[in-house]
DNA sequence: CCCCGGAGCGC
DNA sequence: AGGCGCTCCGGGG
C-alpha cells in the first residue's frame, strides 16, 4: 500500500492466488472429459483453483461467498465500476439471489437491492449510486478510470494499456467469440487462462501506476474518503482541503449546493467569517452570473505570446515559472479573507491587507512539506525513495489543482473573481518577463505560454547558453517574492510552427553525460485522431527535419519517403489497423443533434445496432476507418457515411474498400505539409505530387509562394525587358574556337532594328539577328568547321545552366543584409528563423543586426526559368507582331522551330515543375 | 466565405 | 462533473 510493488514480484512471493469459477452454458455442456483434462493440468502445471458450478445463479453464490470469505479491503478491475459490477448486481438480481449472499460483495449487510441503473449517462461515468451502496466497505480500483486520470494514452483498452505500461501482450476475444470456446476443452482451458490473465493485467496495472499509494497519499493530504480519490473527484478533494483549512481557522463554510435546484443559487456561495468585519458575502455575483452553460469562457485565462515560426537550430533556452498560480496566490495573497468584493462586476483589485489568507497559507503550507520530502527523497533509496516521491507528486498535484476549482462553477468554493485576479496576474507576470528579457536584457524570446517564455541563444555552446539562462534566472527572480522561474529545458534544436504546436530536440542528463530526447507538442502526431498512418508519416518528416541533416537530404528523403507510401497504400501493403482513426463519444450517441455529420457517432450507433453493449456509450473512444465503394467513380456523401469500423470491413465482403484518395489528401498530406511549412526546398504543391495527388490544388497554400509568386497575374503584365530584369543570360559555347556568347532571346530577331526592345543586347544587336538567321558562333568566320550550333548544343545548355541554377538554390546560400557585416554561409541546414518577413538572424548576432537573406529564392529561380523559355517563345513573339510582318516571319520560323523546340520544351518542362512545386532534381535529366 | 459544433490538445 | 487558449475538421448557410 505504502509503495509500488511489481505483480512479478508478488506472484514470486506466493502472496496472492488466484482461482477462478466456471459454469456452462445455458442448454449447453461442458466438453466431453473437460474435468480430466483440468485435473492433469493441475497436477503438471499447477493451474490455479478452478471451481465449476452447474448454473449462473451457483456461480454467483460460490464467488459472493468467496468474497465475504476472504473478505477483501480492494475490488480491483479494468471497467470494473463500468461493466463487472453491473453485471454482477443485475444477474444476481435476475437470478434472484438472496440479499444476504449478494450483499456480501461487499461489507455491509442489506436487504433490499438498490436502483441500480444510472440517473444519467454521464461522461466517464463510473458506477452508479446504487451500485457504490452495494460495495461499502471496501475500495474500488478501476484501473480503466484511474488510467484515464493518470495517463495520456491515445487508448485505454487493457490490450493497449498492457503493451504501452506493461510491455505485454494481451489476447483480445471478441464477445460473441466467446460461445463457440465452451466446444472444446482446449479452447476452454484457454478461455479461462484469458480471464485470469486480465485479472492479473489489470492488479499489474494498479501496482505499476501506484495507484493505491497516490490515492492514499492524495486523500491525506485532502482530508476526503479514499474511495472517492480512486473515482477522480479532483473537484471534492480540493472541496475538503479547504473545508478543513477553513474550520480550522474557525470561519463558517459555504453551503453545498444541491446540484438541479435553481432556487439553490441565492443561498449558495457565501462564506461568512468569524471576524464581525468580514462577515459580508463575498464573491456573491449571482445577481449579474447566469448559470453557466456550457457555453464560452467566463473570464480571461492564460497569454499566450505570438510565436516566431521557424526552424531554429542553434540553443533555445525555455524557462518557466514554477507552479505559476499556486505562487501568484501567495506573492499577492488571494484569498476570500483578503479581497475586496466589487460590486459592479469589475475585477477586483489586489488585495492590501498584511494578514494572511488561508489559501495563501495552505499553499504555503504544502510547499513546504513538498520541499521537505523532497530533501528526504534526496538521501532515500528503494522503496523510501518511492514512497517520498509519490508524496511529493500528490502535494505538487494538490496545490496545483486548487486554481481549477476556483473557477468551476458547481464547486462550493466557486470564486470567479479571485480565478480571474489568479490569471490576470499571470498575464502581467508573463509580459512582464518578456518586456524583462527582450528590452532590458536585449534577448530574443520567441514564444511563451502561460507560465513560460523561449530564448533564442543564438548560441551553439551549451555552457554559454546555460549562463545565458543564469543570468536571465537571476534578473527575473529579483522582482518577486515567492515566484521564481527556472530552466526547464535547453533544446538543441526546434520547430515553431503555431501557438501550442511546436517540436524540439532536448538535451538531458544522465550521470552527467548528455543525451537527447525528442519532444513533442500539440502536433497532429500527438493526437489520437489522426491515422496511425498520417501519424507515421508526420513522425518520419520531424525526425528528418530535426535530424540537422542538409536540406538536399532531407527533402530528398521525406519525398521519396512518401512516393514509398504512396505506392505501398495503393498495392494494399498497409495493414487496416494503421488506418484507424479514434475519437471518443463525449454523449451518447442518440443525444448528438448533428450526430448524421459525424463519423464517430454513426460508427457508434450501428455498433449498438450490432448489439454491442459496451464501447459505444459516452466516454468511449470509437475507432474508425474512412472507405469507399468498391468500384463506385465518385465518392458522394460526407465523410460520416463513409466511416466503418475496421470489424465491418473485415465482414462485408469487398464491397466497401478504404477510401485511398482520402487518406492521402485529408490525412497524410495535411500532416506533412504543416510540418514542412518552414523547410525550403518543398512545399505543400510538391508533397502532393509525391503523394501522387493533383498538385495544382494546393498551389496556393504556403504563404511563401502567395507573398512572390512570380507567374501571378502581376507578373504577367510587365514588359518582357522589365520582367526579366536581371536574369542571367543563356550562354552557348562554340566546339571550335571554344568562346561562349549570350543566347539571345529570339523576340531580338523579330524586333526591326528601330526598336530597342531588347534588353542588354543593344550594341550587338547584329550578332543576334546574326544568330538566329546561321546558326553559327559569332566569332568564327562563317562556314568554319565545327562552329555550328545544333538544336541538341542549345537544349543541353539550357539543362545544364537550369541544374546550376538549382543545385546553387539548394545549397541555400544566405547573404547577411547588413552592409557592414555582408557574413555568407551556407545553411547546412534548412534552417529558416522567425517569421518570412522576418527573414533569418545574421549567425554574428548579436554583433551584427542584420538578417540572412537567401541568395536565390524560389522567385529568382523561377523568374530565371522562365527567361529561358522568353529565349525561344517564338509564337509569343508571332501573336504580338501585326499581319504585314507575321507573313514576313513565318517562312522564317519554318527554319527556326526545329532548332528551338528542343530547347524550349527543356525549359517549359524545368519551369512548370516550379509553377505548382519545386524543382525535381531527379527530372532533369532530359534526354536529348 | 464565414460561422458553428466537436475534439483534443497545451498550459 | 476542475479552468481557459488554440488549432483543426467538416458541414451548413
């Protein structure tokens, strides 16, 4: 009870034994020399006490008899309040056995069976009143609740929880599996050894999470019932904490309001003092306070900053205030004793009185019993250290958890005012520190949440990172009494993407040697309801893009990676399980009013339909799979007619199919393409190609190609002269005298010689019409052998400058913007900081200001390909001039167009890659 | 296009 | 039966 203990360990040890009562079927038999078989294997294996009744009604007699006989201080069970007990007390009630048997579930004796059935289906229900009335007198440890309450799983199904928290297997049987295992002995005997099995899951589980311990510890610090804390109750936990903080002190409690009645807001909520002066009502705001529906905040919460979106791979530092709200309640002592009711609604403003609160002493009072096991846990080792540390965790989640309730309507103690003056405070305190660092202490935060900001260093040493950090701990805590930030962490490298969606590469310590652990937050990777799949997908592309691997690499292999997907999907190489969406009914799934519209929800009803009578009620997670029909052209109708249970796929012979087109366009490409948001050398157009998706549709997306897209319709106005600005010329080389010349651009031989129409071609323009009219190297004598230029020379030119071009954007070369500094380097890495505008902080900094700017962007590049394909627009060129001159020229380009349409496919083909996408490297081997 | 309900995160 | 802040999806008007 005091401290963790393994279920090895107490297997070992031979405490506990384990029995289990069989009965067979209604209008059935037990297999034909069943019991011989059950006896050798007691004798061989040494099988546990199996019992075996002759009905239901004997079965349940022998285990309430058991019970009593044992007489048991703890019913431990995965959904034991949810389904075991239910089953128990309503069979027992059918077979009508007698109230002194039943009763002995648990210790006290009744008479009459209580109501059993819920009031309401609530969410995350546990057992009914009526039920918990039958068990008094011993605990109750639902290991499927106490899971729910202690871990973030996307599952809490005892198979999935057996795998994450115990590293075992666990055989699952569907419930109409279950018959046909009564036909023979040997599925028999393996029924049964699966019961006992999950038994035994279920009491590992308890012991793994410390359940008791916890519980316990939490219950002695609150002062309520230990069975309520194992049922959650955080709500009525801090309820009597305070309860007993306050009749201590000697004050009047409010009075519980009885949960439906209206009438009951008026006397509600009112906490009377002792001391004559305070003897007001405080915090009464009925007369201006609707009963709360479940509709949208009632006070401000939490600020969070704007993030600086990028890819930062130099130190990030983050550091965080230390139980912000429990330290905001006693630097500014909160209390009800302490504040001044405002009678307008206003906020209230700090309080001014030196005494102190109660709640500012409570909390007090917690720190520092934390603090003390603590220095106990420090010198402790095995199961003291253990037992220390779960004390220390429940003083921790106690004063956290009494903010909370504050601000919860229904609780006894509700103060809407002071959980607003808590978060107000919190508010300042963060802006404060930012306006601290930034202004003063002249450093870069690049996002904050609440309680924390992010530093970026700019530092690639983690010794002068962590005196950085020092230096900023010391400036901030000067200003405060009780509150104190800290380091919590120094990321090696980090993604920003959105407010709360961030990932980060951590460096930790063990035994003073570092290592490095990816963390993750708010991403769709993290979430349950996205596919396995998209999931998958998403997590190759962040380990890439955290890798610090060069961008060529990474982008190379996150789009072959997903070509991979892409062609496994659609050969039906992925298993069904990996596209399995989850989400979880939080009514039941007849109370949805727009239930039609959602996938979960229909899943579920057909479930129920289907006679399933457990995992489809509120509460639980339905898992589902998006399909299609077999064969169908178009798939109509919204997605929630389109979701299956991954059972029904299974039996429906083929006609409905996972909907592969869904998977790839709603699932893996959004995942992706968020993560790739930042990652020059992608974007979401060319993770669609890869995905195999039409492209065009996402063109639009990213805001790099909104902010210069270059073929938008702007573009397109300009002048050629003005439009090609600045592109580098196509240079040809001759095979014989080996002197290159600029390719001009075949709009020059159209133009008359009157006109100045071409760009920097003016003080040769006889070489150009030269040119295009022989074909040959301008500097040779004519009819020189070998100096003639073919169609296959211009072509492979214009494929070889392209490459260039492009393996020189790749090398992502970045330029410094500040004239006096003017530092070049080539980001290693796709390393992209800040905001687009923003542009990238100069690797000087902090000596020098300014920003790397990219030497080719995707703009310049595309606007130089494009040039290309200025150079041999010939029919461009026709549709401008007026007919008297188009007659003239056409005989001409009758000559020409063998010798450029080469070429001018080349550089259509390299250019259009860019219009929707990027350049692929692979596709530019155009043969010639 | 905006707005809404629903879900599930972060703190 | 703890709070608010913030995406993101899908559907309807």
């Amino acid at each position: 009870i005091d401290g963790p203990m393994t279920a090895s360990e107490l297997r070992r040890s031979g405490i506990l034994s384990s029995f289990t009562i069989l009965r067979k079927l209604e209008g059935g038999i037990l297999p034909l020399g069943f019991m011989k078989k059950v006896d050798d294997k007691k004798i061989k294996d040494g099988m546990n006490a199996l019992i075996v009744e002759h009905s239901e009604r004997a079965l349940l007699n022998c285990l309430m008899n058991k019970l009593c006989k044992l007489d048991t201080d703890v019913l431990v069970g995965h959904n034991i309040s949810g389904f075991d007990l239910d089953v128990l007390l309503h069979r027992s009630q059918a077979c009508k056995v007698p109230s002194g048997v039943w009763s002995r579930i648990g210790r006290l004796k009744r008479s009459m069976m209580p109501k059993l059935t819920k009031g309401t289906t609530l969410y995350g229900s546990g057992a009914s009143p009526g039920i918990m009335s039958c068990i008094a007198g011993r605990l109750l440890c639902d290991t499927y609740l106490c899971s729910r309450d202690l871990l973030k799983e996307a599952s809490y199904s005892l198979t999935e929880l057996s795998r994450t928290q115990l590293n075992k297997n666990r055989e699952e049987i569907a419930p109409h599996d279950i018959p046909a295992k009564f036909q023979s002995s040997e599925s028999l005997l393996q029924l049964i050894d699966c019961g006992e099995t999950d038994a035994w899951l279920s009491l590992e589980l308890m012991f793994h999470l410390s359940i008791l311990p916890l519980t316990r510890q939490l219950t002695n610090i609150s002062g309520n019932l230990w069975g309520k804390t194992m049922q959650g109750a955080r709500a009525q936990r801090v309820e009597y904490l305070l309860l007993h903080a306050f009749h201590a002190k000697k004050y009047i409690v409010p009075d519980k309001s009885i949960g439906t009645s209206k009438s009951s807001i008026a006397t509600k909520k009112r906490l009377a003092s002792a001391d004559v002066e305070n003897r007001n009502d405080l915090h009464t705001d009925e007369h201006t306070e609707q009963v709360k529906s479940k509709k949208g905040p009632a006070y401000a919460g939490g600020l969070v900053l704007e993030p600086k979106k990028g890819l930062y791979d130099k130190f990030v530092l983050l550091l965080d205030f230390n139980s912000l709200y429990p330290s905001i309640i006693q630097e500014y002592n909160l209390c009800f004793t302490t504040i001044e009711r405002s009678l307008d609604g206003l906020p209230s403003c700090l309080p001014s009185s030196t005494i102190t609160g109660v709640l500012p002493e409570l909390l007090k009072n917690l720190v520092e019993r934390r603090k003390m096991v603590k220095s106990w846990l420090k010198t402790a080792s095995g199961l003291k250290a253990q037992q220390f540390d779960i004390q220390q965790q429940a003083l921790k989640l106690t004063a956290n958890s009494l903010y909370g309730c504050l601000g919860f309507t229904n609780s006894r103690f509700y103060a809407k005012p002071i959980a607003e003056l808590i978060t107000s405070q919190g508010r300042d305190i963060l802006q404060s520190t930012v306006d601290l660092v930034q202004n003063v202490l002249n450093l870069e935060v690049i996002y904050g949440d609440t309680d924390s900001i992010m530093i970026y260093s700019g530092l690639d040493d983690i010794t002068k990172a962590r005196i950085m950090a020092a230096k900023v701990i010391q400036e901030v805590n000067k200003k405060y009494r009780r509150l104190e930030i800290d380091l919590d962490g120094i990321y090696k490298r980090m993604l920003l993407l959105k407010k709360k969606k961030y990932a980060a590469v951590k460096v930790q310590f063990k035994d003073g040697k570092p290592y490095e652990v990816i963390e993750r937050k708010g991403l769709d990777i993290v979430r349950r309801d996205w596919s396995l799949l998209a999931k998958e997908s998403g997590e190759m592309c962040l380990c890439q893009i955290l890798s610090g691997g060069s961008c060529d690499d990474v982008v190379e292999t996150i789009h072959s990676y997903l070509m991979k997907v892409q062609q496994d999907m659609r050969n039906g190489e992925i298993e069904l399980e990996k596209y399995v969406i989850r989400k979880t009914l939080t009514k039941s799934p007849e109370e949805y009013p727009d239930g039609r519209n959602q996938a979960h929800v229909q899943v579920a009803l057909r479930m129920k339909q289907s006679g399933f009578s457990t995992g489809c009620s509120a509460g639980d997670t339905i898992s589902y799979v998006i399909c299609c029909v077999q064969g169908a052209i178009s798939n109509s109708g919204g997605i929630a007619e389109r979701a299956r249970h991954p059972d029904e796929l299974k039996t429906n012979n083929g006609n409905w199919i996972i909907d592969i087109e869904y998977y790839l366009s709603q699932q893996i490409h959004p995942v992706v393409s968020r993560l790739c948001a930042f990652i020059q050398g992608t974007d979401p157009a060319r993770l669609a190609d890869c995905l195999g998706l039409d492209a065009s549709k996402f063109q639009h997306k990213t805001f790099e190609s909104i902010s210069n897209d270059p073929s938008s319709v702007l573009a397109s106005v300009l002048d050629a002269d003005d439009r090609y600005h600045g592109c580098e010329p196509l240079r040809l080389t001759c095979q014989s005298c080996s002197s290159s010349f600029d390719c001009p651009p075949i709009l020059t031989f159209f133009s008359t010689s009157r006109d100045s129409t071409a760009m920097d071609f003016e003080n040769n323009k006889e070489t150009n019409n030269d040119f295009w009219r022989r074909f040959c190297c301008p500097r040779c004598p004519e009819d020189t052998e070998g100096s003639k230029i073919t169609s296959a020379m211009i072509a492979n030119q214009v494929k070889r400058q392209a490459e260039n071009l492009i393996s020189l954007y790749y090398k992502g070369i970045m330029i410094c913007d500040d004239e006096m500094c003017k530092h070049t380097t080539r980001s290693l890495n796709l390393c992209v900081l800040g905001d687009s505008e923003r542009g990238t902080v100069c690797p000087n900094y902090p000596q020098c200001n300014g920003h790397l700017r990219k030497q080719y962007t995707e703009a310049e590049v595309y606007k130089q390909l494009s040039y290309f394909c200025h150079i041999f627009d010939a029919k461009h060129c026709i549709e401008k001039l007026d007919s008297n001159r188009r007659v003239l020229f056409e005989k001409e380009l009758k000559r020409i167009y063998p010798m450029i349409n080469l070429a001018f496919a080349t550089a259509q083909k390299i250019r259009d890659r860019c219009s929707y996408g990027w350049v692929q490297l692979n596709d530019l081997s155009v043969s010639v």
